[in-house]
C-alpha cells in the first residue's frame, strides 16, 4: 500500500547538519510516509550518516548519483516517490514534530492541492516567522493571485499533490537559483485549491559565516545568471496568465506581476546579491546595473520608492554600482583599534565583509598593515598612523571591537535608524554570547527590555551597555563633543549623556567571550543584584515577544491596537 506522504531530501556535503533533519523527520507524529533521500555526489561523510538512520527503518531509502544540483536530485526523488503527498525538505535544517500530521491534516480536511504552512526562521540566537507564511497559513482558500506567495519562494514549507505534478508534468527546472519559484508557480496556477497551515512546519537555519561559506568566497556570476533566467521565466508565465484573463481576476494578475518586480528587485537583485558586493566576481556589478535599470522601467514610481525606501542604506538615487562609487558614498566607516591579535582581526574583517551593507569603509592602524590577509586589500580599506575622528569622513561610525562580530543583518538596521531620523546621534545593538555552538544572553543584553528600548531617556542600566564595539555614532555629532575613542567606561557614558541614542532591540551582535560590563566603579551605581533582576526580566519580555512573532503579523498587532480584532 502507498504512503500517504513521500519526503524528497537532497544531500551534498551537509555532514555536521543531516543527522538532525534526518532525526526530526524520524520522530514525526504522523507515521505514514516514505522519504527518500538524494546524495548528489557527497564528498564528505553524509553518506555514512544517511546509511545509519535508514538501516533500521524501512521508510527511509538512500540514492546516490553523481552530482548534478539540488533540482537534479529532487527530481530524481520525484521519479520514485508513490505517495499522496509530496513534501520537499532542504537537509541542513529540520521540521517540528507535528509538522507532516498538520500539513496532511490540512490537506484531507481541505481537499486542495497545495498546502502552505508557517516557515520559522531561525539566526543568530534567535528565531522568527516568516510573517508572510503567517497570512498564507491562515487563509482556508488561497487565490493564485496572491500577492503573498511571492514572499515564499520556498517549496520547503509547502505540500503538493502528487497527481498535481504528475498530471501536468512539473518538475525542478535545471537552475542553481530560482528553481523553487518556478516550480511553485506552476503549480500554483494549475491547482484546483490552495489552503493554508496555521502551524509552524519547516524551521530554516540561516547559518553565521563560521558555520557556512567564507565571507571572501566569490559570489559567482553563475548564480546571478541562473537567477536571472530563472525569474525572466517567471515573468512570462506571470504575463501569460494575465494575458488570458479578464475582469477582476486581470486585476489581481496585474497587481501579481507589479508585486513580483518589487520582490525581484528587493529580495533577489538587492539583498540576494548587491548586498554582497564586495565579494562577488568583477563582471557582477555591471550585471547588476542592466538588470536593476530594466525592472526599475517596468514599475511606477511609488513602487519604485518603495523599494528605494527598503534599502535606503544603498542611496539607489545616485547610482553606485561600482566598488570605486560605493567607497567613495559610503555612509560608514569601521575604526579598527590597535592591540588587536592576528587570528582575532581576520575574524573580525571576515564579519565587517560579511554583513549585509556594502556602503562602507575600514579604517585600520598602520601596524595591521603586513598583518592583514590578500583578500581584504580592497579599495574601501585604509590604513592611517592615528585613526582619528578627524580622518573619519563619513556620515557614521563605528569602533569595532575584537571580541564582538556582526551578525548579517545588525549593520544595515542600525544605519537605516540613523539615516531615517536625523534626531538620533548613535544606535546601540544587544549582545549575545556565541560559545560551543550555542547562543546565550549576556548581561549587557538586560539593558534592551522593551521600556528601554522605546524610551530614549538614559537611565542608570545604560552602564549595563557602556561598551564602545555595539554602536554606531553620527561622526559630527562626536566631532562636535572632540570625543576620542578610547576604551573606558566613564569617558563613554560621558559624552553619550549628552547625546540621543537609540536601542534597537532586534539587531542582535555577537559576543565571542563574555565581556565584563560591570566595573567597580559602575558597581556604586547599579548593583549586580539587579542587573540579574533585569536578566529575568529580559528573558521573560523575550520569551513573550517570541511567541507573538511567531504567532501574528505587524497588520495583526496594529488591528489590534487599533480595536478592529
């Protein structure tokens, strides 16, 4: 008899992450499944993972073929998949324990061909929703035209009926990128029902740059056109199926294909690959500037600033597409200390190359000079005998500290707060220890409680935060005080008395060692009894706030507010 769910895993060189996908499949709720499990050439042991968890369980089956990517491998595992429902699962991440019994549930109950449930999110400590996924998962009736599914590309979350694909001939197109969205949307517009899942059904783990690729790997061109064709063939199925519509089902198509431009721009030119600028191959920018130029005709002007407004950071207005043209714009400059250890400052440069704002230079002590590796002599790097604010030529600036790495996204909020309210002099971001794979908080975190965070008095828990290497400062506004960036906690909580800073409670920075906040001298002013109080305090307001994010949209808080739920 068939099982009621085929699971298709495709595999290349995931050794240190398959074991816990492979186990969080093995201990679902719902039993009824077969999943087969694609090696596409591994090189590494994953194979020897994949042979223990299928030996002693007949729903787990392994192939292995030489490697052709991640769409080979899924089809290959369509080819043999005889169940009612297809689920397609990436194998560096896992899936809650109830995942498959609520997304079948939703099917049978439904009876549709799709079902989209919640994706989870899961960085750097901390973990969120998908808040698109969220709307879609409420929906009991999904139209194609939903604007929404084009913010979930993934097929990950999602489970397709297998005559679905079978009936119409859908498979992974041979691309390294885009694949899933064009899988999707043919599926999408041949389905009779699509439904939602309210619950969380696939968790996806964005991986620090220690845990993945260098930040100095070259992005290849490759990708970019794969992504390319990929999305342009996106683009005419879209245009055809408005193209054979009429009435309001026109309209709806219309809005698709207006939403689908800003969501290529946004999420696939700019922050899939822009973003990276400073590690991608030399052809690439010159790429990116045609492709931007050819969208940007295609969208009205409002929606043209909307996509400017999300990525302010990269001041679109003035078109810098260059390495030259982005050095000689850039909002921010990195200060880099002196008495820095070797192995601690490629560590640090690797997390300054990592994050994703391009608009930025470093500035480091000529002592670093024979010190710093080949790949980092890029022309937005300098190199000065003094490093004072007087060399600092850029809106913002940042003291970068050994001890504390950029996670992806911490830079990019911190400066879109400084250039979207002028009021604000500097911006300060919460730690979280790294250590033995895990993420834990510090006590300099219990300085960002919610009251804190929305307040912008200073209080006496702002010691619990008086370190230099989370922050992010106006330049004129320290030019202005003939402030000096040395290290000692008075100085600091000196100078930024007199000046409006911000918390940010969400752009999270990682801290390698647990760094020492309280000194004797701060001990008279806010004892470690309470600092402590406020740890409790601050895991509490997260674990609260971590149910809601997972739970409800902004649209769903502001309706609340607002009274209309």
């Amino acid at each position: 008899m068939n099982p009621k769910v085929s699971i298709i895993i495709p595999v290349y060189n995931v050794e240190p992450y398959i074991e816990k996908m492979l186990l969080s499949v093995k201990h679902q709720s719902f039993r009824d499944y077969e999943a087969i499990i694609v090696n596409d050439g591994s090189t590494d042991r994953s194979q020897e993972v994949i042979d223990e968890i299928c030996k002693n369980d007949s729903r787990f089956q392994s192939l292995i073929q030489e490697n052709g990517g991640v769409a080979s491998a899924r089809n290959r595992g369509l080819a043999m998949a005889t169940g009612e429902y297809i689920v397609f699962y990436d194998p560096d991440d896992f899936i809650p324990p109830k995942a498959l019994a609520a997304m079948y549930r939703a099917a049978k109950d439904a009876e549709t061909d799709i079902v989209i449930g919640v994706m989870q999110e899961n960085r750097v400590g901390e973990s969120r929703c998908n808040s698109h996924t969220i709307k879609l998962g409420k929906k009991k009736n999904i139209d194609k035209y939903d604007t929404e599914l084009l913010w979930s590309f993934s097929v990950c979350n999602k489970m397709f009926r297998r005559s679905l694909l079978e009936e119409n001939q859908i498979s992974f197109p041979a691309l390294k990128h885009a694949e899933d969205a064009l899988f999707l949307f043919q599926c999408v517009f041949r389905a009779r029902r699509i439904s939602g899942c309210r619950k969380v059904v696939y968790a996806y783990q964005v991986r620090p740059f220690w845990e993945s690729r260098s930040a100095t790997q070259m992005v290849k061109t490759s990708y970019l056109s794969d992504l390319i064709k990929g999305l342009d063939c996106l683009e005419t199925i879209i245009g055809k199926q408005l193209s054979g519509e009429t009435g309001d089902a026109k309209k709806r198509a219309a809005q698709l294909l207006q939403e689908f431009y800003v969501r290529y721009l946004h999420i696939s030119i700019l922050s899939g690959y822009y973003r990276q600028l400073w590690h991608m191959e030399d052809e690439m920018p010159g790429v990116l500037q045609e492709k931007i130029a050819s969208l940007r005709e295609k969208l009205p002007a409002s929606q043209w600033n909307r996509v400017a407004m999300m990525n302010c950071d990269l001041q679109l207005e003035k078109d810098l597409y260059t390495k030259t043209a982005v050095t000689q714009e850039a909002l921010l400059t990195f200060v880099i200390p002196q008495r820095i250890e070797k192995n601690d400052l490629q560590m640090l440069l690797d997390s300054i190359y990592d994050q994703c704002m391009p608009s930025f230079r470093v500035l480091l002590h000529e002592q670093y000079r024979e010190f710093v590796p080949g790949q980092f002599l890029n022309e937005n790097l300098f190199f000065s005998s003094t490093c004072n604010l007087a060399e600092i030529k850029t809106d913002f600036v940042m003291f970068a500290n050994a001890n504390i790495l950029f996670s992806k996204n911490s830079i990019r909020m911190m400066v879109d707060t400084l250039m979207k309210n002028e009021r604000v002099d500097f911006v300060t971001a919460p730690l979280k220890v790294y250590a033995d794979g895990t993420y834990r908080g510090t006590l300099q975190e219990s300085a960002f409680t919610v009251m804190q965070c929305l307040k912008s008095k200073h209080s006496r828990y702002d010691l619990l935060d008086a370190i230099w290497g989370n922050k992010i400062f106006r330049t004129k506004s320290l030019q202005s005080l003939d402030a000096v960036s040395d290290k000692f906690y008075g100085s600091l909580l000196s100078f930024c008395s007199k000046l409006q800073g911000k918390k940010l409670y969400n752009a999270h920075m990682i801290a390698t060692c647990d760094i020492r906040l309280l000194d004797a001298g701060g001990q008279k002013r806010i004892s470690l009894v309470a600092a402590r109080l406020k740890s409790v305090q601050k895991r509490i307001e997260d674990a609260l706030i971590s149910y809601v994010k997972n739970r409800y949209t902004k649209e769903d808080i502001m309706k609340f507010i607002k009274k209309e739920i």
